[in-house]
C-alpha cells in the first residue's frame, strides 16, 4: 500500500501542473484560483505504469480539487485541497485492487475455501504465488496456535504533509494528531475503541484466538506528602480499554485468550530511556539521573487492579 500511495501522489503532482498550466500562464491575473480536474484516465495508466496493473484489473474515479495561488512577479504555489484529496485518494486506493483478486477473497470469506481450494481460484483468476522450494512445507510446519500482540494507541495519516509529525509519539513517527482523540505527556492518541477494531482485524485475518501481551499508559506520577500515589488517569485508561476487550469478547465473539498489562512495576522506558514516564501499579523511588533509594510503594491502580484480577474482570469501579 505504501508503494501505492508513492506512486500515486507522483502522479498527481505531475498532473497537477498540467491540469492548471493555463492558469500559471495568466501571472498577470494574480489571485487565488480553484480547479477541479477529473484525473481518471490518467491516474488508472499512472497505477497501470507504476503497479503493473491492466486495465482489466478495476479503475476508480479520481477528481482532485487544486488551489493555485498566482502573485503580481508571477510566482505561484500549487496545493490540494486536504479534505478532497484525503477522501479522492481513499477511493482511488481502495480501488487499485485488482478485480480479480477483490473475487478470490469475496469467494474465500463467503465460501470457507481451503487452501487448495484458495490456490485453484487463483490460478483461475489468472494470479501466480511466487514462491522457493521448501516454501510450503515451512508454512505448514510454521504455523502458530494464537497471536500476540501489543496495543497501546492508535495512529493517524494524512496526505496533507504539514499536519504530519503533529501527533509524533516517541514509538511513532509521521503521524497527524487524531482531533476527536485526548492524548498522553508524550503524544500517545488514548483510543480504546481502536483495540477492539484491532481484534476485529487480527481475527478477521488470521482466525486465530489472540493474547494482548502490552498495553498501559506512560504517565509522570506524583508521590503526595503521605507516600500515596493517586494515578486515576491510569485506571481511566485501563478501564476503558478492558470494557473494549468485553465488547470484542461477548458482542463480537471473538476468541480472546487472555491480557497482560505493561507493566506491572515502573522501570526505565524502552522507547525514552527516562524513569519519569512510568507505566506500573508499583512506584519505585528512582529518577532519570539515578538518584533515589529504590524503595517500592502502591499506587491508587495497584489496589484497583488488584479487584479487578479477584473479580475476573466484573468489577471495574
């Protein structure tokens, strides 16, 4: 998808200046000038050039707005209209699929075909698996009995480069900040409706009961004159993720093993290097230079967690 959308915003810069070169030429009109081109014909032989596609394959309408913008000297700067180009290019992406492989899925999800039933359709579609000797014995012998995985936050993208690096986490890089989404000190985007779409997505591939083996929020915690340690913005966080995780389990039936959190006493980030971003129902007295005692005490989640491990999940209050 990545080489899709590299060749594609290729293709469009280069019939951008095509499609307005009539404007660019009237430096003399200097103002801000919209166009709407229907860029169709040629975006599908860009994908065709770019991706090997035919046009057998499936085409997609493409119309792009642009805003020119011309000055007296006959300067001018060209761009996309963010919302338009975010949404054309979100068709003509999903578009791209060739038409024959869209029918072997479609077929494989409706019918439940097995594996030689799967390649027998390929071939019929005409699409050829590139594969070594031994390949298929490795994949029959590889196979996993679940899958595991990390979730902390979701992540956003844009065609619109200015807005990308705007929600830059210290584990994630290039993205645009998710405006309907609060986030952590260090720009994680709080989503815990994007674990239950994850779940939905990892199931929906690869139909095999899942393990959640991370998941916390990296927080700056502070020790209040008692020694206690009120983290509510923990609980917050781990609440709402374990009510998405009920959803996915009883709403969506999805065969959910089991969830580990991250983690269960601070240490030094992985991702940082800094004990100030802390992550465990246990405090431990040290900070980013090395100073403190290394003395353990509870947090305010500690005895939260702790119900809800006694409970099974049933009491998250």
């Amino acid at each position: 998808m990545k080489r899709v959308i590299t060749a594609l915003l290729a293709a469009l810069l280069a019939l951008s200046l095509a499609a307005c070169g009539s404007r660019v030429e009237t430096k003399k009109l200097a103002g801000t000038w919209t166009c709407t081109i229907d860029v169709t014909d040629r975006m599908n032989a860009a994908a065709e050039q770019a991706l090997g596609l035919s046009a057998a394959d499936g085409t997609a309408q493409m119309p792009l707005q642009l805003v020119l913008t011309v000055t007296e000297d006959g300067a001018y700067t060209l761009r996309y209209d963010s919302d338009a180009a975010r949404t054309a290019l979100d068709a003509y992406a999903a578009a791209l699929r060739p038409a024959a492989v869209e029918s072997v899925y479609a077929a494989a999800e409706e019918q439940g075909l097995s594996r030689e039933e799967y390649d027998a359709a390929m071939e019929k579609a005409g699409i050829t698996l590139h594969t070594e000797p031994g390949d298929e014995q490795v994949l029959k012998e590889g196979t996993v009995d679940f899958v595991s995985f990390s979730y902390y936050s979701s992540r956003c993208i844009t065609v619109d480069k200015t807005l990308l690096g705007d929600a830059d986490g210290n584990a994630v890089t290039g993205a645009a900040r998710n405006p309907y989404l609060k986030a952590s000190e260090w720009g994680w985007a709080i989503d815990p409706v994007g674990l239950r779409v994850t779940l939905n997505t990892i199931y929906d591939r690869y139909e095999k009961p899942m393990f959640i083996v991370e998941n916390g929020l990296g927080a700056v915690d502070t020790v209040e004159p008692d020694g206690s340690i009120h983290d509510s913005y923990r609980i917050d966080y781990l609440r709402a993720h374990i009510e998405e995780m009920e959803k996915a389990i009883n709403e969506d039936g999805l065969p959910l093993m089991g969830y580990t959190t991250w983690g269960p006493i601070d240490l030094v980030s992985a991702s940082t290097g800094e004990m100030k971003k802390r992550y465990g129902f246990i405090y431990v007295d040290r900070d980013d230079e090395g100073h403190g005692t290394l003395a353990r005490s509870r947090k305010d989640s500690f005895y939260w967690y702790k119900k809800v491990i006694t409970s099974n999940g049933e009491d998250l209050t």
